[in-house]
C-alpha cells in the first residue's frame, strides 16, 4: 500500500520506517525541503522527501504526524478526498493548556471527505511501532466516524505488533484521547524516560 506521511520529526520518521519495513511504498510530506533536514531525513531512512501536497497525491493512506498547530494549513490543498487520514497528532499547547477542539474532529471538519481515524496520540514513538519492547501488555485507543476504517486501522496496528486495542467509536472520543497528553508528560517527568504506557483493565 502506498502512505504518504505529513512530517519529518521523530514521530513521522519512527511510522514512515516502520511502514517501509512492513513492505508499504512511503514519501515523507515537509514543510522544509530546503537545507539539510529533509536530505538527511532521506539519506537515514531511504524514503524519499517531498511536499505535502506530493506526499498527499502518492499517499492511497496519508499519516498526520505534524504538530496540531500547523496540520490543517499543512494539508490544505492536499489531495485528501476519500483517503483514510490516520492522525497521530496532538496540538503541542495540550500539553499545559486546555483544548478548544480536539485536533481529530477539528481536522475531520476541515476535511469532511477524508476518513479520518485517531490513534497512537498518548505513546512514545518507538512504542508506536514496536509495543513490544515495553515488556508488558499495555493498550492503544482509536476513534473515528466510519467504522470501515477504524476496523483497517486496527489491522494496520495489529501488524505494528499491537494486541490491547481499545476502540472508542466515533471522533467525539478525540477530547478524552488528547487529553491524555498532560498526563503523558506528568509521567515522563516522574520516571525520566518514555518507556511507559497505560494498560486498560476490565474485569469480566
């Protein structure tokens, strides 16, 4: 399958590779194809650097992984229509600040057509792609308006190697699932490292 994936941090470069590895064909969407970065974000995963509107248009999924702040601008004009649009993203004023709208509906309203399916906003990058490192079960929640695709976004996690899945239903999840971000960072001060997750558990 062919991805486009909207950034080039730690986030976007972590999924791309992973993507890659799974046999998926990537291109990397950036705001910055001038300079250094994008050359290098090239030469270290062997995926080519575009811009996001030719990242959008080889994308037959496209992956948010830009800060909320500038992701709706950042697509804006991208070929999106019909598209599964998984976001992984968060608005980095979460972090110490309540949130107007959650990213996942705001970015469902800019773009009705796209099926849009929130995921892997509350892990570490590395516990994205590979849950199994942690050494213990820990869970994974989903949210998004069209069943169909939430159903294949959890195949596509199952094959990132993710096995407590929680799906929430419909985008109006959003809000609980982002603010879990100040709690993230809560524990990520405590313990010094992001090698943490939570586990859900229900008895019965």
């Amino acid at each position: 399958m062919k991805f486009g994936v909207m950034g080039t941090g730690q986030v976007g470069t972590t999924i791309g590779g992973k993507l890659q590895a799974l046999g998926h064909d990537v291109v990397f969407g950036s705001r910055s194809l001038e300079g250094g970065k994008a050359s290098r974000v090239g030469a270290e995963t062997g995926i080519r650097v575009a811009s996001h509107q030719e990242a959008a248009e080889h994308g037959e999924w496209i992956v948010n992984a830009l800060p909320g702040e500038h992701a709706i601008a950042s697509l804006t004009g991208c070929a999106l229509d019909g598209k599964i649009l998984v976001d992984i993203g968060n608005y980095e004023a979460a972090v110490d600040g309540p949130i107007a709208m959650p990213l996942g509906q705001a970015l469902q309203a800019a773009f009705p057509a796209v099926r849009l399916v929130k995921t892997l906003n509350s892990v570490s990058a590395h516990l994205m792609v590979d849950p199994d490192s942690l050494g213990a079960d820990h869970s994974v929640f989903l949210a998004g308006n069209d069943a169909a695709a939430r159903a294949e976004v959890e195949t596509l996690l199952r094959a990132f190697g993710w096995r407590s899945i929680l799906d929430l239903g419909d985008l109006e999840a959003c809000r609980a699932m982002e603010e879990l971000v100040p709690m993230w960072m809560r524990l990520f001060g405590k313990f010094g490292d992001p090698n943490f997750n939570l586990l859900v558990v229900r008895q019965g």
